[in-house]
C-alpha cells in the first residue's frame, strides 16, 4: 500500500462541543485542520478497535471532500472495513443503528446537525462508540488531547470512491461498502412500530398531515418511510430534497425556523399532525392543528402511551431527561413505577443508562427523543411513535395534550436563547448569577421564592463518571425552575439558554399563553441575571 506520512503541527480548540467538533466550514478547509481530528480520533483507538468503521454524513457541503479524505486516512491506519452511506448520506440516527446492526466497532458522523449549512456555514465530525452512542466525555477528552500533541497523520494515495452506486470497493487493502442509507433504518422502524396500523392512519383522507425536511438528510429517509412504504401522499413531505446549503435555511426544527410548516398547523384550516427534523434527522418538532407539543411534553406523552407501541409494550426500563428539560417525565415514570434520571444536556450522556438497560426512553428540551433501538436521538423514529399514538387513539393532538395535562398536571415551559453573545460577557453573566448562589436563596420573586442554587453536577450511575458545571439551575420553593447554561453547539460567540418551568396541577389553569404562565420567572431572571447588560439584547434571539 502506498502510505504516505504527513507532518503536521497542532491545531488550537479542537474540542468537542455538546456534540462533537463543529466549525466554520472554512476551518475545516484549513490545510491537514479536518486529517489532525482524524487522526486523533484513530490515535485513540486499539488495534482491535480499528476493524470496521461507519461514514456518513448529512449531505451538506464538504461531506463528500471528508468522507474521500476519511476513507483513505481509513485505510493507512490500518482498517479492514469501511461501511459508507451512499452518496455520503447518512442520517445521524441511522449512522447509530448501520453501527448496531452489523457490530462494527463504531463510526463518524458529518454534520454541525441544525446550524446552516454551505460554503459559508458549519460543518461537524464526532465519533460514535461500538454500541452507536456518541463518544463519552472521557474519549472526546482523549481525543483533544491527541489534536494538541498531534505531528503526523497518515494517509493513502487512492483514487476516489465512487459514492453514487452500491457495491463493494477498495481503497488500498480496505474495502469500502457503499450501503443503501435507507434501508437498514428503515428495517428497524418497521420493527419497533405498527406500521399497518400507522399505513391505515396516513393513507386516510381524513387525516392531513405534512413532514418537513427542511432541505436536509431526512428527506431521503421520509420519503422512503412514510411515502413508500406507508403510502402517504407525496406532497405529504415537503422540502424532501437534501441540499449542501439546506437551501440556505436553518434546519431547525422549532417555531421560528420551520417557519413553512409552522403556517401550515396554524393556518385557517389547519393540518391534523405537522412534524419537522433537522440538519442531520436527530432532531423533531411535532404539532397538532394550531398547536405545539414541547419537547419536554412530547417525551412525557410518548412514555404515557408506550403499551401501545409494539417494541414498548412490555414495559420501559426507566425515563432519562437531561436537566433543562422539564419534569412532566418525571411524573410518567412516577406513575409507572419505574426510575427516572437527570442528565447533563448532550445525548452521550443516556449511552451508559441505555447500555445498562437502566432507561428505555430519553429525550431533551432541545428537541430530542429517542429510545434503546439506537444510542442517538432520533428525529423520524419520534414522528413514526407520535402516528403510532393517533393511529390508536383516533383523537386530536390537542385533545391527547390536553388530557396528559389533566392527569399529570402541566409543567409551563419555555426557552428562551440570547445568540451572537461576545463570550467573555456571557462568561461574565454566568459568574455574576454564580456569585449571588447565597444572597439568591430565599428570597422571593413575585409569587416565588428560591430555594436552592447551585451548578448541576452528574454522576453517572454506571461508570461513576463525574460531570461538573452542568449548568445553573436556581430551584424555587413550588418546583418552578429557572437553568442557565451556555450552549455548546454554536459557532458565533455564546449563545445564552435560559430555561423557565412551572408546574401547574389545577386543570382550569392548563390554557393560559405559555409566556404570560411564564412572565415572572422570565422578570426574575432578567434581574438576577442582568440579561440586557450583559448581553445588549432587549429580548431573546430565539424563543422555543
Ligand atoms: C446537540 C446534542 C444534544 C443537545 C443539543 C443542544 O444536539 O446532541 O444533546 O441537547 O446539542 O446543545 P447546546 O444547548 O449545548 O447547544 P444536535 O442536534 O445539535 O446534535
């Protein structure tokens, strides 16, 4: 094999984020910057961990230039097997299960998941582990390291693969499958839902519904999923077309960037069930005929109605929610019987609790769920469990929120994002709430008082792993909420989350305008927090 040998020299903040590396697109262009990550990723791996690999990406610009680059950089470090998404494209979600079905010894995935995509926007890489869960904070820290140590890289002179057609390749002594990106997922779904069932639902004329795909990877997934093999209606997926730059958009998938589905849920007559995904199809939103299910809610639903699902009905193992989702979770795994966890925010952290078969379910305020039938969140998966509901139930989604809200008492919730914030004052924000933790407790806000303040530490219950600074959460007396954390996914300055939550057991409460539930925690924080000066906005960027 001709190998070469690179020199390199080391790059500055190669850390992983929330989820992985991601940067501008013309970082990654940077001579050997996109090799150095890679490298150090293989660096971390044993021999018997370097066998066989899965590759794919979201189908933004620069996936195929990185998967060419990853393959043969593959093969000079010595792996026997790549499994490749065609035309480079593989969902996030299905990246996990492809790794799961066939036991390869893990994968990496291309995406910067939401955050726009083109010559101009973001790019990402991660690793994911043989059990299809992204890396645990101990390998991304193994592999920051390697990038700061960094002095060659290895690589192959090859011609390149042809990603286009299915078959079987090599790439010096590797051999590179390039696999349908479809069909093993699509596989998985049909086990874990009632897909006659859901079938029947989809191809009625009385049920209305549209999936957007916002331009990105799931359009190929939804249109294989939910227009062949269930028989909705073409125009049931729109914006099914993956494109490199998304179409120039932001696909995420919330009230403010799904802004076509959006008019159509709320629009004079409104579709029965709207459902969105993101950049890379981990991520959902779901909506009924002029409204929205939160996140946090939509976890808390899904589990309420698992013994209607086939792969669920036997019961869950256990409920996991990272910190700064609400707990109407909490209460569903209350009523089952069964434990629930806290979380930090980031889905590696459920991989442990999912291995260890401690919860079946997960999900995130960030618009995430998913369960054990992979280790990601999983966008389509989410949307397949929400049709498997309404197929059964037959009622609106409104009146199936509604009636959650009546038997387990509502949690207000909302996010409120300040993006594009200079970062040394965002830090600053964090310390100067940080610095009131003692003078904060007990004292009263409108009709709250807090009670307790402190950064949310984790210890994970199965390698007692420790993960500190895990966010800000001032605890009120009732069980409302206010969490404060910076994001770890952008890549423009800081963005500020702030995450308000209430609980409201009285059902003739459950109606009120979120915000105005709200509209003292958000006072509260604005004054304890000092939002306007330190961030110079009068209200948030984004609110979900
Ligand atoms: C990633 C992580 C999620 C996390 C989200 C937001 O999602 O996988 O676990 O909740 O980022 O993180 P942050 O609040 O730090 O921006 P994705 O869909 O971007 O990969």
């Amino acid at each position: 094999m001709n190998i070469s040998t690179i020199a390199t020299t080391p790059f500055a903040g190669q850390k992983a984020g929330t989820s992985g590396l991601r940067k501008k697109v013309t970082v990654f262009q940077q001579a050997h910057y996109l090799e150095n990550f890679v490298q150090s990723i293989f660096n971390v791996l044993s021999t018997t961990e370097k066998q066989v690999l899965v590759l794919g990406g979201d189908g933004r610009y620069y996936n195929r230039i990185a998967i060419q680059v990853i393959l043969k950089m593959a093969a000079a470090n010595g792996f026997k097997k790549v499994l490749v998404g065609q035309q480079g494209i593989l969902s996030t979600p299905a990246v996990s299960a492809v790794i799961r079905k066939y036991r390869t010894n893990g994968g990496i995935i291309l995406s910067a998941s939401h955050n726009p995509a083109g010559k101009t926007g973001d790019f990402g890489i991660k690793f994911n582990n043989a059990s299809g869960s992204p890396a645990a904070e101990k390998t991304t820290e193994a592999i920051y390291q390697q990038t700061q140590v960094i002095s060659e890289y290895y690589t192959l002179s090859a011609e390149d693969i042809d990603l286009n057609s299915l078959g079987e390749y090599t790439c010096g002594e590797m051999v590179v499958e390039v696999i349908d990106s479809v069909v093993d997922y699509a596989e998985l779904m049909a086990e874990v839902f009632d897909f006659p069932a859901i079938g029947k639902l989809v191809q009625s004329p009385d049920f209305r519904f549209c999936f957007d795909a916002m331009h990105a990877v799931t359009g190929t997934y939804a249109r294989r999923i939910l227009v062949k093999q269930l028989g909705a209606a073409e125009n049931s997926v729109i914006n099914a077309v993956p494109l490199e730059d998304f179409a120039g958009g932001h696909p995420d998938p919330n009230l403010v960037h799904a802004k076509e589905l959006v008019a159509k849920m709320y629009a004079d007559n409104p579709l029965d069930f709207g459902a969105a995904s993101d950049g890379d199809g981990d991520r959902n939103m779901i909506m009924g005929a002029q409204c929205f299910v939160t996140p946090s809610d939509s976890l808390a639903i899904l589990a309420d109605h698992a013994a209607l699902i086939p792969a669920y009905k036997t019961g869950l193992a256990g409920i996991a929610r990272s910190m700064p989702t609400s707990c109407a979770a909490d209460k569903v795994a209350e009523k089952l019987g069964i434990p629930s966890y806290e979380t930090p925010t980031g889905w590696k952290f459920f991989g442990n609790l999912l291995d260890a078969d401690k919860a079946t379910l997960c999900g995130e305020e960030s618009f995430g769920t998913g369960s054990n039938h992979v280790r990601e969140k999983d966008g389509l998966w989410a949307v397949l469990y929400w049709l498997n509901i309404l197929a059964v139930r037959q009622l609106p989604v409104q009146e199936i929120v509604n009636q959650h809200w009546a038997k387990y008492g509502r949690h207000y919730y909302s996010r409120h994002d300040y993006e594009g914030v200079n970062s040394e004052q965002a830090q600053a924000l964090m310390q100067h709430v940080i610095g009131q933790f003692d003078s904060l407790s007990q004292q009263s806000f409108g009709a709250y008082t807090i009670s307790q303040c402190d950064e949310f530490s984790y210890t994970d219950p199965v390698d007692n792993s420790v993960s500190t600074h895990q966010g800000i959460r001032l605890l009120c007396e009732d069980g409302s909420r206010i969490i404060l954390r910076l994001s770890g996914t952008g890549t423009d300055g800081a963005t500020i989350r702030v995450y308000l939550e209430r609980y409201e057991v009285d059902s003739t409460q459950h109606q009120q305008p979120t915000q105005e539930a709200l509209a003292d925690l958000i006072t509260a924080i604005a004054q304890i927090a000092k939002i306007q000066h330190y961030t110079g906005c009068d209200v948030p960027t984004v609110i979900t």
